[in-house]
C-alpha cells in the first residue's frame, strides 16, 4: 500500500493564481481530511470529509474549496492564492468509525509570492 | 489561550535519557492523541488514549481525566527519537473528526 500520497511536495504560486493540492489514498478510508501547518502554531483543519460526497468545514476553511467524489481522492483548491495561505499542508485518512489513528501524507510546501 | 498546552516547547537530552513532554488541555475530552513529526515533515500517530496508560516499545503515554493532563515518557533515549511530539485532543460531544491540536514539543537527543 502507498498509503496517503499528496502532490506537488514543492509550490510556489503568486497572489491571485488557484491550484490544486492532490491527496489520494489506497487504504478504503472513508474519512479524509486537509490541515495547515504554520510556524508556532499547531495544525488547523481546513475541510474533512466523511465520505464520497460528504465534506465539511473545518476551523480556517475560507480561500479553500474541497470535494469528494471517490473514496480515494480528496483535493484541495486554492480559488486565489493569498500570501497568508503560505504553510505546509497535510493530508490525513482514517477509518469512519474511530479516529484511533490518523494516517498522514508527506505534505506539500506552498509559498505564496 | 490555546486549548492544548504542551511543555516544554523544546527539550534537549542526551541519549539514554528518560524522557517526559506534558500536555494539558482545557476543555472535556472524549480522546487524546500523541504524534511524531520527523525532521523531514512525516506525521505518524503513536497512541491514542481515553483513560489509563499505553505502551509501545519504549514509548509509554498517560492521561489524567480528572487533572485534564497527559505525559508522554521516552525510556532510554536514542537520537532516532528526536523529532517534534504533538499532542492532539477530540472534544467531548464534538464531531468525531476534529482534533485540536497543541504546539508540538521539539526533542534533540544528542549521542
């Protein structure tokens, strides 16, 4: 099993372009979700979801858009990027019914310029 | 006030060291979780705990419902254990999907 994969690892993108933050995983999770993470600060949840079709906000949800259309796939979009969505994010899965474990992607690192 | 506290924010030891990071949280827990961010960025959950004490390898975690406070002890330590530890907490009554998580502590263990 890969596991959780997230693409690109690297990004730099300038103010006002949109991209999108692929996570994938091979695991049947039904629960997926996308966290920021920035210096001196613990990880925040940005969007989550429950399962194919199913998404939710999160605690910093706004210039993010998601959504699930398989179970395997979990994208995150950036409508415009912004320099305060420069962070390193993280893709997690786990099974539905129990957060015992969370399983993390490597992260990708976005600057935005 | 952040919700999850942990101590120290950075910890340096020598290898073979016994090792102990605090977390202390504020608000009604049904869960806590304990997890290792290595150098390179990679975050591996270690334990989830409700109540007691768990172990693995040399690894042990504690929570104290009552005292809203949980350790994480390294016996033995080894420069393979430096790494950021964080604390994470799922809030009682909350989603079962959201995790507020501490700070991290950072922890060098010199040969």
């Amino acid at each position: 099993n890969a596991g959780v994969t997230q693409t690109p690892k690297f990004q730099v993108l300038k103010t006002g372009q949109s991209m999108t933050l692929q996570c994938a995983q091979d695991m049947n999770h039904e629960y997926m979700s996308w966290y920021r993470q920035d210096p001196g600060m613990g990880l925040r949840l940005i969007h989550y979801s429950v399962g194919a079709g199913i998404t939710d906000q999160g605690e910093v949800p706004n210039g993010y858009n998601v959504s699930r259309s398989t179970t395997e796939d979990f994208p995150l979009r950036l409508l415009s990027a912004a320099p305060s969505q420069t962070s390193v994010y993280f893709c997690a899965s786990g099974r539905a019914e129990s957060t015992d474990t969370q399983y993390f992607g490597p992260g990708t690192r976005l600057t935005v310029l | 006030k952040n919700e999850v506290e942990q101590s120290p924010q950075n910890l340096t030891a020598q290898e073979g060291e016994f090792i102990t990071i605090n977390c202390s949280y504020s608000v009604g827990i049904s869960a806590l979780h304990w997890l290792q961010q290595h150098p390179g960025g990679g975050i591996v959950s270690l334990f989830m705990l409700s109540s007691g004490k768990k172990k693995h390898g040399r690894l042990i975690a504690t929570i104290n419902i009552q005292e809203k406070h949980s350790s994480l002890h390294i016996t033995a330590s080894h420069p393979r254990d430096s790494a950021v530890y964080i604390c994470a907490v799922k809030a009682s009554g909350g989603s079962n999907y959201k995790l507020t998580f501490g700070k991290g502590t950072l922890l060098t263990v010199n040969p």
